[in-house]
C-alpha cells in the first residue's frame, strides 16, 4: 500500500474514530522524523475538521450589532420622518439595528419592521386615554421618559432623543444610567434641541441664534426697515426658541423704524391662530415670525380666514408638508429649515462612535437654510425639504 493510499483511507475514517487511536494507528506506519511530521500535519488537520465541526469561528461571525433607539416627539411630522430616515441610512452602513419608538403614536399599539432587511425595527408606545387635543404637557413628557425606559428594557445601548423639554431630557438621562448594572454608561445623543443637563454625550442642532438672526434679517428685508413685527412662540424656558428670539432681536434692532411686539406665548396650532386673530384685532400687525411649527400654521390659518396673506409677512421655522404647500402658494414668505436628514444620520454616528470608544464631538452644528418660493426648487434645497428621495 502506498503513502498516498493510506493518508486517503485514514483520511476517509477520520470522523468515525477516536483522536489518540487514529494518530496512534497511522504512526505505527511511519518511522523516525517522517512519522513526527505526519503526526504534526494529521493533529493540525484534525483540530480544523473539529473547530468546523464545533462552529468555531472569528468573533465578528457572531458579533451582535448595537441596538440603538430614536425617541421621537410625540405625534408624527416631516421633520421626525427625516430624522428617521437618516438614522435608518447610517445604521445600514454601520451594521448597527435601529428600534424607532414614538411615545404618542397615531395609530395605537404596534409593533412592524420599519426595513425589510431587520437592520431596524420600529416599535410604538401609547399612552392609555390619551388624545392628541387633550394630552397635557406633563403627560406627553412622561409619555417620552416611558418610551425611553422602555427602548432601554428592549435592549438599545444608546438613545438618540428628541426631547420634548428640559425635564424630560433629565428624567431620560437619569433612566439611561440607572440601566448601566454592567458598569458601561448608555450614550445619550440629543438632537435639535440643547438643554442645560449633564450626562449628555452629544447634541446634534441648528446654531438658534444665526437662525433667529436669518429670520429677523428677512422679515427687516421684506418691511423695507419698518413696520410692527410680533412673535409667537411656545414655552418661554425652551432654550432653543429664547436662542431663536435672541438672535431675531440682534437682527432687528438694527433698525429702529421696525417696531418689536412683546413676544405672545402659543404652544398649538389653535392656540397660535387665536393669538394671532387678537393681534390682528387691536392693532396693526405687518408681520410676523413664527417661531416653530405650530405657531407658523396658526398665523397662517388667520392670514388666511382674512384673506389678507398678501398683507402681513410671515417668516416662520420649520419644513411641515403644510407650511411648504402655503410656502409655494405664498402664505409663508420664508421658512428656516434645518436638515433633519443629517440630524438623524449624524446623531447615530456620534452613538456608534462612542459605542465603539472613539472620539466624539460634543456638538454638532447643522446647517439651516433661508427657503422661499424663488428658491424651494433649487436642487439643493429639494433635497433638504424632500429628504425622502435622497
């Protein structure tokens, strides 16, 4: 029998004998040096054949990608879904599953992929008895902090979150580091927003004071340097809108024949119209600036009860389907839109960079731009307000 012969025939019978005793069969054929060799070169092959057998692989085989959750604001909007959709972008690339969890969900209780290819899941949390016209602040905040906790029972080793306040982004940070019992801290990336607490590893927003700046700056442009001008805006404590007022100030005190009227506080869509019909009832109003969403759509629902859109300025905040559709019919002269596509997309990498212990910006400024009718078509510009065909 030949050399080859008997490694071929050994080799065949490999798997049905015991380790010790097949070396031992095949070096009782081999004298000296040879049989070292061969028994060095069998006990190789064999360790092979048993860690193929066992499932023994490289560690990034089985390597389970970083779950990380996007807490969005209560209800939906274009700003949330880009937001979303840039998260959805950067976990592709970076093998990282993405769980979006809306705190008011419009439609109940569910639980549906958001992509085919289970690199993100979505997962909704409603609150019992809630309504969109009733919920209260308080309520939709601790309806956030829930959907935080429970994003973190599912599993997420980071969050980005959107928060709705300062007390819900606290309450969301203390759940973050109450879930660490393994001594690892739970990232916490903010976006759009910047509040004043600690533990935050990254905010991802627009800089509010060269936004407000933008919008003062185009409301002086479209008076010509003079007229009332009002603003509505929710919350007075809202860091980022006192940022945006502060910055609209800086622009308009430049000139003196424009006439700033105390700032009205309006936190709904309804609420902002009402505001804006009392304004418009006592006293001349030749603009206004908006500054955020819903104050933007109330003062346009009384611009256009009145039919008097042609008469009073608006400069608003925000990229809502409605405000674009009234943006192009003329309603809104400009709106200040900012890039939630990146939001999303950047605050995930800022999450899986920390994940993965490397260097992570503690601020990230995105870009916002001055949108009006001549422009909203520019291609640039298509891809900032329609996102969803980038």
């Amino acid at each position: 029998m030949t050399d080859n012969q008997v490694n071929r025939n050994d080799a065949d019978r490999v798997e049905g004998l015991n380790i010790g005793a097949f070396l031992k069969k095949v070096g009782a054929s081999f004298p000296g040096i040879r049989k070292r060799r061969w028994l060095t070169l069998t006990a190789a092959n064999c360790c092979l054949l048993l860690c193929a057998a066992c499932g023994l692989s490289s560690p990034d085989a089985t390597a389970v990608p970083p779950r990380i959750a996007l807490i969005t604001p209560a209800g939906t909007g274009e700003l949330a879904e880009a937001i979303r959709l840039g998260a959805e972008a950067a976990a592709k690339e970076n093998g990282a599953e993405l769980m979006t969890v809306e705190a008011y969900p419009s439609d109940g209780n569910m639980y549906t992929p958001a992509i085919a290819d289970s690199v993100g899941s979505q997962l909704q949390v409603k609150q019992a008895n809630a309504g969109h016209g009733t919920l209260s602040r308080s309520m939709r905040e601790q309806a956030q902090v829930e959907a935080a906790a429970l994003a973190l029972k599912q599993g997420a080793s980071a969050l980005l979150v959107d928060p709705l306040s300062e007390k819900a982004l606290s309450d969301i940070v203390q759940e973050a580091q109450a879930m660490n019992s393994d001594g690892t801290i739970v990232p916490v990336i903010v976006l759009n927003d910047e509040f004043p607490v600690k533990g935050i590893t990254s905010v991802i927003s627009m800089d509010n004071v060269e936004a407000g700046r933008q919008a003062g700056q185009a409301m002086a442009e479209l008076l010509e340097g003079k007229g009332r001008v009002a603003l509505l805006g929710p919350d007075p404590l809202n860091s980022g809108l006192i940022q945006r007022e502060q910055g609209v100030m800086e622009a308009l005190v430049q000139y003196p024949n424009i006439q700033v009227e105390p700032k009205s506080i309006c936190n709904t869509r309804d609420g902002c119209w009402q505001t804006a019909k009392q304004l418009l009832d006592q006293q001349q109003v030749d603009g206004f600036i908006t500054l955020q969403e819903p104050a933007s759509l109330g003062a346009a629902d009384e611009l256009n009860r009145r039919k008097s859109a042609d008469k009073v300025r608006i400069v608003g905040f925000g990229s809502e389907q409605q405000q674009l559709e009234q943006l192009q019919e003329g309603v809104f002269d400009h709106l200040i839109v900012q890039n939630g596509y990146s939001a999303g997309y950047l605050g995930l990498n800022q999450a899986v960079a920390r994940l993965n212990n490397q260097q992570v910006q503690a601020r990230v400024l995105l870009e916002t731009k001055l949108v009006s009718t001549d422009n909203m078509f520019w291609m640039d510009n298509q891809k900032l307000l329609f996102p969803f065909v980038q």
